[in-house]
C-alpha cells in the first residue's frame, strides 16, 4: 500500500500551480503564497501528523531559520554571493537543530498535552531573547538590502530576492514533500504511527519512542528552517524578530496539517491550498472580513471530514486504482 | 536458563502487586501462570516486559541482567508480549500492525522483509484476509489474533500471553493451543500464558504451573499435580477439578 507513486500526485501538483503562475499574470503572487503554506503545513506534518504531538513553538524554527540565513547575508557578506548562501543554509538548518535538540531533548519527555504546554513558551522565549539581549541587532532586525545592494549590486539583490527566493521555496516545499514520502516509508514511519496510536504498546514492541520522536520533531524543525531561510529572508530582505516569531504562522500551519489529513503525504498540499486560497480571495473579496468568514469555513470542513480532506479520501480509494495515488 | 526473576517485589503505594517472586523459565518451556483476579499476574507480567520496573529484586534473561533494562531493549532480546485487552495501533493496517512487530522485534526487519513475514504470520493465524483492515475495526477475537501474529513476528525468545484465550470458544481454543504448539516445535519459543479461569485449556497446555495469590507465589510444579493441590483448591478454584 504504501510506496512512492502519491509523490507523483505532490510533484504534479506543484507542476500546475507553477505552470499556472507563470502563464496566467497575476497569478505568480497567490501561487507562491500557497506553496508557502503547503511548505510549512509539510514540514509541521512530519512531526504533529506523524506523531499526534503538537508543537507550539513551530514558528520559532522558521525564525531561527531566518536569523540564520540573515546573519551569513548581513555579516558574512565578504565571502562572495554563492558562499554566503551557503553559509546562510548552512547556519538556518544548524540553528534550527540546536533549538530542536535542546527543546526536543527537555520538552519531549512529556506526554500529549503537556509537550504542547512546554512548547508554547519556546517562540516567545527565543523572540525576547534576541530582542532584549540585542543578539543579532535585537529588535531592530537585520536589513538587508541596503547591505545586499552595496556588496553584490542591485541587480543580484533583486534577481536572490525573487526568482531565487521563490525557487528556493519550491525546492524547499519538494524536498519537504520527498522527506515525507521516505520517512513513510521507512521504519521510522511505522515507528512513528506505533508511538501515535499507543506510546505504551510501541514501548513494548520494542520501539525506543523518546528517540524516534527526536528524530522526527528534528527533521521537522530542520526543514522549518529551511523555510525561513528561503520564504522570509530571502525574499523580504529583512529579518524581523516580531515578524518571524509571529505565533499566528504556528496556527495557520495546525490549521493546514488538520485540514489536510495529519500524518497524510498529501495533506499539507490540500490543506494549504484550501486555506491559502480562501485567505488570499476573501481578503479581496471582503477586505476586512475574511476571518470572520474564514473561521467558519474551517469548521465546517473539519466537520465533514474529522481525519483530513486527504484522509477521508485515501479511506474512500482504499481498493481502488486511486489508491497507490493518494496518501 | 532462560528467563529468572529473583525477589521481585513491586508495590504501588501501600499495595504489594507482587511481593518477593521467584522464577525461573527453562528455553523452549510452556508455562502456565493463573490466579484469581487481583492476584498479581497482569503487574508480574508488566515487570517481566519491562513496563515496570521492580521495587525489589532482580530479573534476568539468558543470564544477562534485565533489572533496568527499558521494554525495548527487553524486546530486543528476545521478550514479546500480548495484551489482556488488545492494544492494536488502531489506523494502521493489521498487516502493518503485524509488520511493526517484525520491524522492532527480535527480527529486527527491514520494512519490506518486515511486511513478509507479516503476511506469513497473518496466515499462520488466520486471519490473513483481514490484512488491509483498519485494524480498529477488528471483532476483540481477531483483535486478539492479529496481537498473537505481531508477537510472533517479533521472533521472540519468551512468549507471554495475557488472557489470550479468554472470551474465545472451545473450538478457537483448540485452533490456538495447536498453533502454539507448533510454534513451539518450529521454532523453540517459551511460552507463558496467564489465565484466569481457563483450566481445562491450561491442562491442555502448560507442563508446568505456576498459581499465584494475593501477589505472592503461592505454589509451582507439574500442572495437574498442582491444580489438584488442596491449597489451590481452596484459595482459587473452590472444589475439586475433574479433567475428563
């Protein structure tokens, strides 16, 4: 049942929002703003859909993934362009693994509910910590386009902060997508399912559940990393702490992750294209009421499908010829 | 020696679950284990798979100490249980729930070879045309079943069953005692299994009893030897039992 041909579904669907960004104008800025919600909710799937832990400090990932990609372009721009995007990987996915480590290693000794309680100070403590002691230039951030424009032209500047911004994006939304589809298929996935339905009998099935629920909330944090790095420095130049540690991304990616169907290969990519379409269209349609109607609309979703629009369709394609196809 | 536990007392606040037990486990034995309700079977179990650990005394298995040991590791070596209510990993599939065992069992399997032997062990019980099933949706029976298949999947070196035959019918009975015992011959598993009221299956069984009361061992030897005991009689069964 399981195998990789749900990947071909994934790797279509990116195809045609791509396609249809490109070809259709005006179309490239929603696209975008879906995969970004697809990357997050992905990169979320691994650890809450995999495992039924929630973590609250998610978003603080993305912005230690960003400061990390700030701090190479900001400081270390003497290196030249290609190295200093290296470095700014290089340090996004290094950050996000210490603060994984640290926090998975404490918080992931509780059981459920309590991990999520000890995971919601985490965003809030990382923020006021750079702001308050001035880490990073503290609350004023990083600009970087002034830097960017001095050291490597205007035209580079605005060539890292589109095309290669968005690029990277994708490519970070793919990779997301390909990690999932793997750990699905290894014996960290099956590990990991075990431990969500019964922590107990997994113990007793011999699966060491504190390691393997490590590995996963580090791979998800890795990959959030990775996001912040490409989707918020890259592209908007600048690093706030206020902006990347805004907890309502925390939320948006549950939203996305539940939607979707947790734990699915194809989940985020539903529940992002869901929820970022109707935020972006109701924002233009009712400037100033899309929550209001937003919110609802979630609800009624979540009612008609309790495991996730993905989930309640791979239940229907179980036997089917659909079902190597969805996942 | 396979398995012996040595002074094993664990209590939970003023309660002595299991006060001072000693026991020992030849390879390839089948051992039965019963007692009244309350009587400390279920929490020995939970010592010897390592869901908890000892208050006092010491555990060992094929010599080495397990005292300490998380169930993981326990499971590693060779220990597989099932449970008195079923714990199936209920959204997986009960191939897949079969595969994890050989996964992280004994077997130590990749996850194709893994989903093999699921399939092997989903026949040998028989319920293999379940195997695409929720495993959620599953009768308590087969429930009951697929954890005999997970455990077995596990290749373990120590079997324990809590209450496996319990709310199954003669005829079930009879299917699962001639499959364990040709596990047993395949592949030299030691069994323990746990009853409660079962006897005539454990007659059928076990070559060797062990009745527990009040968390202490209350006696251990041949099974119709014991079972016959006046003592036992007295604490558990209530009047004497004719086999026939």
């Amino acid at each position: 049942m399981k195998s990789y041909s749900p990947l071909i579904t994934l790797l279509l669907a990116y195809l045609i929002m791509i396609a249809i960004g490109q070809s259709i104008p005006g179309m490239w800025q929603p696209v975008m703003l879906v995969i970004f919600y697809i990357a997050i909710g992905q990169a979320l799937n691994v650890f809450l859909g995999m495992t039924g832990y929630v973590n609250f400090g998610y978003v603080a990932l993305l912005g230690v993934g960003a400061y990390g990609m700030g701090v190479a372009l900001g400081y270390y721009n003497e290196l030249g362009l290609i190295p200093t995007l290296i470095l700014g990987f290089i340090l996004a996915a290094i950050l996000a693994l210490l603060v994984s480590a640290i926090v998975g290693g404490i918080a992931l000794r509780l059981r459920g509910a309590y991990f999520a309680i000890a995971t919601i100070g985490v965003n809030e403590g990382i923020k006021y910590l750079i702001m308050g002691a001035k880490i990073w230039g503290g609350s004023e951030g990083i600009v970087l386009s002034g830097i960017l424009r001095k050291s490597f032209g205007a035209e580079t500047m605005r060539f890292l902060s589109t095309t290669f911004a968005d690029a990277g994006v994708i490519v970070v939304a793919i990779a997301t997508g390909v990690v999932t589809a793997y750990i699905l298929n290894s014996r960290l996935g099956y590990a990991l399912i075990a431990l969500r339905e019964d922590e107990e009998a997994a113990k007793v099935m011999g699966i060491n559940v504190t390691k393997y629920k490590q590995i996963a909330f580090m791979i998800s944090c890795v990959l959030a990393g990775l996001i912040g790095a490409t989707a918020w420095t890259l592209k908007l130049t600048y690093v706030f702490p206020q902006d990347v540690f805004a907890i309502n991304y925390t939320v948006e990616a549950i939203v996305i992750v539940m939607l979707g169907g947790a734990g699915t290969l194809l989940g985020p990519l539903v529940g992002g294209l869901i929820y970022a379409l109707l935020k972006y269209y109701l924002a233009i349609a009712f400037p100033g009421l899309q929550l209001l109607i937003l919110a609802p609309l979630l609800i009624v979703v979540i009612l008609l499908f309790p495991e996730g629009v993905v989930g309640y369709i791979a239940k229907k394609a179980r036997g089917t010829r659909l079902e190597n196809f969805v996942r | 020696m396979l398995l012996k536990l040595e002074g094993v007392t664990k209590r939970f606040g003023g309660l002595v679950a299991v006060n001072s037990v000693d026991l020992e486990v030849e390879e390839g034995e089948k051992l039965g284990v019963v007692g009244p309700n309350g009587s400390g079977k279920t929490t020995l179990y939970n010592l010897i798979s390592g869901v908890y650990m000892p208050d006092e005394g010491r555990i060992f298995f094929e010599g080495k100490e397990i005292t300490n040991l998380p169930p993981y590791d326990r499971t590693k070596l060779g220990i597989a249980r099932t449970f008195q209510i079923p714990r199936p990993f209920g959204s997986a599939t009960v191939r897949e729930n079969v595969a994890i065992g050989a996964m992280f069992g004994m077997a130590n399997a990749g996850v194709d070879e893994a989903l093999e032997m699921a399939d092997d062990m989903l026949k040998l019980v028989g319920i293999y045309d379940l195997k695409d099933k929720e495993a959620k949706l599953l009768t308590p029976l087969e429930k009951k079943l697929m954890e005999l298949a997970r455990a077995l999947a596990m290749k373990p070196k120590l079997l324990l069953l809590d209450e496996l035959l319990a709310g199954m019918n003669p005829a079930n009975i009879n299917e699962i005692l001639e499959l364990l015992d040709r596990v047993k011959k395949e592949e030299n598993i030691a069994v323990i299994a746990m009853v409660e009221h079962l006897m005539h299956a454990i007659t059928k069984f076990a070559e060797r009893v062990v009745v527990m009361h009040q968390g202490m061992k209350l006696i251990e030897g041949p099974t119709m030897e014991v079972l016959n005991d006046p003592k036992v009689i007295e604490v558990y069964l209530g009047e004497k039992l004719n086999v026939g």
